[in-house]
C-alpha cells in the first residue's frame, strides 16, 4: 500500500482519537507524501545531553583532525555510501597515488567527504549505520556547541577512568579545561577502535585498562590533500564551539544547508569528467 492510500484510509479512524491526536498519527505519511523524510523532520527538534552522549560516544576520542572532518562529512550523510563503496575499491591506494585517484575519477562529493577517503573504516563505519550518521550530521546542523559538549563529556570520563591518556598514537591534552586529542605527527593519523560501553564507564576490578583502545595502521595525509580541508589541518577552537577546516570556521548549519559552501583554501570545483576506476600506484 504506497503512503496516499494509508493516508486515505486513516484519515476516519484517526479523528476519533482524542482531540488533535490524529494530527501526531498522520504527520509521517503527510511528509511522506509531500516528499520529505519523517527521520529528517524529526530530527529538526534538538536532542537532550544523554542522546547526544550516546550519539557521539563511537567516535569521540578520534584525534581532534579527524574528528573535525568526520562531523562536517556527517551532515553529507546521503554521499557517505557511495563514498564508502569507492574507499573500498581503492584501498590499495595510498597517499598522493590515493590522491590523484580522487583527482582523476572527477569525484562529485563534497570535499568533508573527500576527505575522509583514506580513512576507509570510518567511512564503513558511517555506511553500516545511515541512520546514525544522519542523526549526527543533523545534529551537528542543528545544535553544533551540543554536540561538541557531548565529546567533550565522553573525553573526561574516559580519562577519569583512566582509559584516554597520551600514548605512542596521540597526544592528550588538557587545554585550559578542555581535553584535545592531537596526532604525534601533523600528517600520520591513528584511527582509534574500542567499545564505548567499556571506555566510558568504570573499569571493573583487575581489567587493563590499556587493552581498551586499539588503533589502525597509519594513514599518511601529505599536502595533496590540502584541497579536501587537510591543507592547515582540520581543528576545533573549543572555547567558542568552533569546527575549523581550512583555516576557516566551517558555519554550515539548518537554515543554510542547501546553499551553504565552504571557503577552502583551494577552492574544490566540482570537476567534469568520466571516472577512471582503474588505478595503479605511481
């Protein structure tokens, strides 16, 4: 039954519900009909500190770079499939061989989302969970200073317990109350793995707290890939709630998310072209 005749059909039974309830219990196929996405209207409405704990907990001690381009790829979740798919295709390539691939395929995404391209398991992460990827991008539009409280929530508890603390894949930093995760090396990234139920709850009597982080090989992130928002480097000035890509603050928000558009340094047009596909190390 497509969504006009469910609506038809409920319209009676509907209005004998208690006075105004109908309105609730239509709602979804009404936006259905008008062509929007109930998941996407709903999400319009900001999320309480739990929801938004729980939301950012799987990815809220990535380094402070990484994590800056995973919120901003975030808010251009319907790219993030397709995006993945080709991560996949071409992991064998890596650094500026990886880098002239993208060139070369005349890529239409949005730079935030290029540039998570070495990073295949994040964008995996992001594609096996669509419907929590949407909830974070809408959520960083929506309410970014939130969403940015809620990792800085997730990083002291974790260092409370005594789980994030500086090692031989990142930095901890306390920077004036707010916990920074920084890479050893500007250009080499970690990306980290760990169970969210583990990290950020107490840990139970004789457990290593050291076995509860693990990390990927290195992903090198050289100069050629300054175009997707790694050229200063991707960053968070915390104090104001800021997302840094660029040099630039990143302002995309709800209202102007359709025509919003980033001032990278170098500016990314979106080339014209077929795609190549077949790549080989240079």
């Amino acid at each position: 039954m497509n969504a006009l005749s469910e609506l038809n059909n409920l319209t009676y039974s509907a209005t004998q519900t208690k006075p105004f309830g109908w309105v609730k219990k239509l709602l979804p196929y009404v936006l259905l009909v008008m062509g929007f996405s109930p998941v996407a209207f709903a999400q319009s409405v900001p999320l309480p500190p739990p929801e938004l704990d729980h939301l950012v907990s799987q990815i809220a001690l990535y380094p402070d770079p990484l994590l800056a381009q995973t919120l901003t790829a975030s808010t251009f979740w319907n790219e993030i499939p397709d995006a993945a798919a080709w991560a996949d295709r071409h992991s064998n390539l890596t650094g500026d061989a990886l880098a002239h691939a993208i060139q070369d395929d005349h890529l239409q995404w949005d730079p935030s989302v290029l540039g998570l391209l070495p990073f295949p398991s994040v964008l995996d992460m992001m594609d096996r969970d669509t419907g929590w990827t949407q909830r974070l991008g809408n959520a960083v539009l929506i309410q970014r200073p939130d969403v940015m409280d809620a990792v800085q929530r997730m990083r002291r508890q974790a260092r409370d317990y005594g789980y994030l603390v500086p090692n031989g894949y990142m930095n901890v930093v306390d920077a004036g109350g707010y916990v920074e995760i920084l890479p050893l090396n500007p250009g080499v990234f970690y990306v980290p793995f760990y169970d969210p139920v583990v990290v950020f709850a107490r840990p139970r009597p004789g457990f290593v707290v050291g076995t509860a982080i693990h990390f990927a090989p290195a992903v090198t992130i050289s100069a050629t890939f300054g175009t997707w928002g790694w050229w200063t480097g991707p960053a968070f000035y915390w104090p104001a709630h800021t997302i840094v890509i660029g040099g630039h603050p990143w302002e995309r928000g709800w209202v102007n998310r359709s025509v919003y558009v980033h001032p990278y340094p170098h500016a990314w047009l979106r080339p014209v072209g077929p795609r190549v596909e077949i790549h080989h190390r240079r």
